[in-house]
C-alpha cells in the first residue's frame, strides 16, 4: 500500500501510471481468484456420479458453501462468481486469458459470460470468443447498454439460434394494468415492447414533459407519466400546471377532457374552474328510488351536497343508444357511497360519478367527494378535484 507521503512526492505523470498499473493489478487479481474458485468448483462437480448428483446437497451446493465461507459472501453472489469462474475456464477460454492480463474487468467479464450463456454451439461459442477478445479493451469506455450491444453483436452474428429466440422474445409483447397492491388513485402498468417502440415513446414522453414551464409543479418522472397519458387521450403536448393562465402550456388537459363525471343530484359542480357541464343530450334511466329510513340521506331543511346518497341502489344507466355515453353505461353502476366511474375507450369520455353524500366536515369545492369507477376503483377526493378543475365534462343525472 502506498503511503500518503510516497503518494505526495510523485509526479503527476507517475501518479496517473500508478492508477493504470493498479487497475490492471486488480483486473488481473480477480481473474486469479476465479480461476481458483473454478477450480474448487470442478474438483467437487466434474467426476460427480449420478446418485450423488441427485442428493440435495450435491456437489456444486458443498463447493458453494466452502466458497462462501471463503469470500464472506451470501449464496446467490457466490452462484453468481462460481457461474461465471465455471464459464471462462470451460467456454471463454480467449476472454479468460485476456481478463488474466488485467486488460479488461471484472464487469465486462460478467457481461461478456451472462450475454453468451446461451449459447451451445461449441463452434460458434469459439468464434463469439475470438471476436469478443479482440474488441473487449475497448468495451471499458462504453455504457451499460452500449457494452451489452456490442457483445450481442457477435452472438447475433455467429450463433443462427440467437436470432431465432430474439424473433421469439419480439412476439412476446403485451401491456398490462393494475397490480392489488396499487393504492387509491394510481394504476402500476408494465408490459414488453419492440426496442425501436420503446424508445419512440420515450423520446417522445420526454419531448413533452419538457415543454412545460419550469413553474410547473411536477417532477420530470410525474410529467413524464402524464404526458404518456396525455398522447393516449388525443394529446399533442402536456398542459402546464403552474396554474399561470398566461403560460403558453396552460389550457385544457386533454386528460381531462377525455372525462365524464355524472353526479347524482339536481345540484352540479361549481364548473367556475374550467370543468362544464355538457349540452348535449343526458343519460336516461329509471329514476333512482328514495333512501329508507336506513339511508344516509340528509336531512330535508339541509342544503343539497354535490351528490345525494343511493344506498345499495344502483346508479341511473345513461343512454346507451347516445354515441356520446360510455359503452360500459349498459351495466348499471354498483352500489358506492362515494360515487362511480367507468373507464372506456379513447374515443368516449370516461364516465365518473361524485359522491351523493358528503362526509362529515367535507367542504363545498367541487370534487371534495371521492368517486368509483364502475368495476370498483376509487377516484380519491383531490383527483376528483383536478378532473373538474382542469376540464372534465359534467353531467347531472336527477
């Protein structure tokens, strides 16, 4: 080890070969060390009968409890390290080589062995090797994903089942909404897309959360998010919430506009704040029955909330023969003491309904109610609020 005062006498230029050769020493280090794991991985696993390999406990298990202990790591670091110790003694033997050099590092070398793991042609795993090993003291400088780019670029070219199982991998897309453990208010979605897909949307997500003005509250990732949302609603940028109506980006969200909020009472919404109510021909229905004496109905001298309470009656359907109403309407709503909602597709407005009755305490503004969807999901109160404030339709349904 050097000491502080050997360091402060050399020269800037000694220095700087003093990091490369270190570098290198530790690169060189490592590949020893898994050399030696490979070693004590073989001498329990290569001459192993088949009895013995069926035990539970079996060879490659004793070796990774002795190689653990020895490097104070836990099993699955320790799988990993013996994984890739087995793989350049037995598949990389040019890389293994180069790594013993200290010309390359210990990530690389754990790229490099996970990247051709499944390969099986030995031939073809030969020339992967090769090609690898002449370009990998170049691969230190690049990113994560550009490293992987450039070793898939050999398994691709010499290994014709590499391209097979990525046409497999490119037919295995989907998209999917909504995990349980998802609070009120929010939806987790994940799915699998083409590369070239990807990275259409996320340029374009960022095009648009970048075009808001730096007043706008959110964070990068929050507007990233919505602007996603945005597109999907017919969107072309992202509405500005600085609340700045002077603000080129500031309007009416087009997420909200996508947006129907039926509320339950003769009484609408404030629609001060941008939400309107719609002109054009409302949902029809039966008319809900009165609460009995069991309802939490107010009382007949107290002023009307933003909604009115059904009990366990369901909400009024809307017009189904209207093209403006939601599909979904054809199913009456479940019974909600907070409201109903009803996702449909981007070219209907989604139908949301507001609670009938307010909490104890709850205030005037619009949306101060929480509201379900019609399959059960709620809309918290302060959503609610944005939807109106920012653009949502009303529809009164008495």
């Amino acid at each position: 080890m050097f000491e502080r005062s050997e360091l402060s006498e050399m020269s800037d230029d000694a220095l700087i070969d003093a990091v490369r050769a270190e570098t290198q020493a530790e690169a060189a280090a490592a590949a020893r060390r898994l050399a030696v794991i490979a070693e004590v991985t073989s001498r329990w696993c290569d001459d192993e009968d088949d009895f013995s390999a069926l035990k539970l406990i079996d060879g490659w298990a004793q070796a990774k409890a002795q190689i653990s202990a020895a490097c104070n790591l836990g099993p699955h670091a320790t799988n990993t390290q013996m994984r890739i110790a087995v793989a350049l003694r037995q598949r990389l033997p040019r890389t293994a080589a180069l790594f013993a050099t200290g010309a390359i590092t210990a990530k690389i070398v754990a790229a490099i062995t996970w990247r051709t793991h499944l390969v099986t042609d030995p031939d073809a795993l030969a020339r992967i090797d090769t090609g690898i090993a002449e370009d990998a003291t170049a691969y230190g400088t690049l990113s994560e994903a550009a490293l992987l780019t450039a070793i898939d670029h050999w398994v691709h070219q010499h290994d014709p089942l590499a391209v097979i199982r990525s046409k497999n991998a490119a037919k295995d897309r989907y998209l999917e909404f909504g995990d349980s453990s998802d609070p009120d208010g929010v939806v987790s979605f994940w799915g699998r897309m083409r590369a070239t897909d990807a990275k259409i949307t996320e340029t374009r997500a960022n095009e648009l959360a970048d075009g808001v003005c730096a007043n706008d509250p959110r964070t990068k990732r929050e507007r990233r998010a919505d602007a996603v949302a945005a597109v999907m609603a017919g969107g072309t940028r992202l509405t500005c919430l600085c609340g700045d109506p002077n603000c080129d980006s500031s309007g009416k969200d087009p997420r909200s506009a996508a947006v129907t909020i039926y509320v339950l009472t003769g009484q609408q919404p404030d629609t001060s704040h941008g939400a309107h109510p719609a002109t054009g021909p409302e949902p029809t229905g039966p008319t809900p029955p009165a609460p009995d004496d069991t309802s939490t109905a107010p009382e007949e001298n107290d002023q009307p909330a933003e909604g009115e309470e059904h009990g366990d009656q369901p909400a009024a359907e809307p017009d189904t023969d209207t093209p403006s109403q939601p599909p979904a309407a054809k199913t009456p709503a479940p019974a909600a003491r907070n409201g109903v909602a009803h996702p449909n597709p981007p070219t209907s407005p989604i139908a949301a309904t507001l609670a009938k009755s307010p909490a104890p305490g709850a205030s005037d503004t619009p949306g101060a109610e929480a509201g379900i969807t019609l399959d059960g999901a709620i809309i918290p109160a302060h959503l609610l609020t944005e939807l109106i404030t920012t653009g949502a339709t009303i529809r009164p349904l008495s």
